[in-house]
C-alpha cells in the first residue's frame, strides 16, 4: 500500500474499533502531526473514507467521523440482516468440519466475554463469530460484501451493545444460529441471523438516542 492508503486503513481501524468516536473531529493539522506526515495524503485518506461513507463534511465543523441519519442507518442494518440470512442459509449447508469446530469455538469465546461481563471483549468476540459465518457460507462475493457492510456498520454495532442487557440477548441469539446451521437447517438459519442484525422497536431507539447523545457531546 502507498502512504495514503496506510493511513485510511489506520483511520478506518480507529473508527471500526471505536477509538474514533462518532461525531469525532477529524483535523488534518493534527491527524498529520500525530502520524508525521504532511496534510496531503491526510486529506486523501479522508477524502477516501468519505467515499465509503465512514466520515463526512459537516458544516462549521470540517470532517468527522460519520453518525448517519436515522432512516439511513435502518436501511443499511435491513441490508445487513439480508446479507446475513443469505451466509447463514448457505453455510447450514455447506458447514465443513473446519469451520463447524470454529464456529462452536466462536460462540463459547463468546459466551466467556459475556460471563466476564465485558462488553468490549464481547465485541470482539461478536466480530469473530460473524465472519466465521460469512465464510462458512463457501460464496466468496457473499463473503466479500457481507464483510464490508459489516465494517461500516462496527461503530453501531458497538453502540448497541451498551443497551442494558443486550449482550446476554445477542449470545441466546447465537446459541440460535449456531443450532440451527449444525442441525443443516438453513431457514432456521437465515431467520434467526435476520432477527439478530435487524434493529427493531426498543433497540433501535436506544441506539438512536446513543448517536444523538455522541453527536451533541461533540458539538
């Protein structure tokens, strides 16, 4: 990778993993001094991530990490939950032993994040879990595309696992997807990985109000 594209890859890590807020100010002044290089490729990293929707153009603000309209967010989790069922109807039957053995692996890594009740280190875990999935379905573009969204869409994800007890409900809904791909029931499967991404009611007005609270903090 040439220099731009390291420091969009490094940007992209921060915001994904939350060390980037959302809402956060993105300076090129001191984003070029923290990495030691001049504003140019800063700029060209940002406009990069722009383009993907990571970080935008605020008014009076410059650029920040991106907090997306409300409908806008739903129809990328809709889009999400979609691609979901489709790796999880695949890999229900197309599971190898491989895999099977780092799927089951996944979600007791899992289930150890939530005992210890750390949310972060669930998050983590979580992210593992998921890709498991996407390459268990054995359709590399499926895989490709669901990875993509699945980054972008990283920093909610980790919001919504602030909602009080939603990591026990994420790890039962798991538990579900993963009984349901080792049983080769691919309905099962693709339903209950839908249900599991697509933010409904209660939650998506708490994750809602969790990007307001970010986004006039700040302001």
């Amino acid at each position: 990778m040439n220099q731009t594209q390291r420091l969009r890859q490094t940007i992209e890590d921060e915001i994904v993993e939350g060390r980037l807020a959302l809402g956060a100010r993105l300076d090129e002044t001191q984003l070029a001094e923290r990495f030691g290089v001049s504003r140019t490729p800063i700029r060209e990293a940002l406009l990069q991530l722009a383009a993907t929707g990571l970080v935008e153009t605020k008014p009076r603000r410059g650029m920040v990490v991106s907090a997306p309209e409300p409908g806008h967010l739903l129809e990328m989790f809709e889009t999400m939950a979609e691609l979901e069922a489709a790796c999880g109807r695949l890999a229900a039957r197309r599971l190898t032993p491989e895999l099977e053995a780092e799927l089951t692996g996944a979600v007791a890594a899992c289930a150890r994040a939530a005992a210890a009740g750390d949310p972060e280190a669930y998050y983590g875990e979580n992210y593992v879990f998921h890709t498991v999935i996407y390459r268990a379905c054995r359709n590399d573009f499926l895989c490709g595309q669901a990875l993509a969204l699945h980054r972008r869409l990283s920093p909610y994800r980790r919001l919504q696992l602030r909602t009080r007890h939603r990591v026990a409900q994420s790890l039962a809904e798991h538990e579900a997807v993963v009984a349901a791909i080792l049983a080769s029931d691919g309905a099962a499967a693709a339903d209950q990985l839908r249900r599991h991404v697509l933010i409904q009611g209660d939650g998506f007005s708490e994750l809602v109000a969790n990007l307001r609270a970010l986004d006039h903090s700040a302001a």
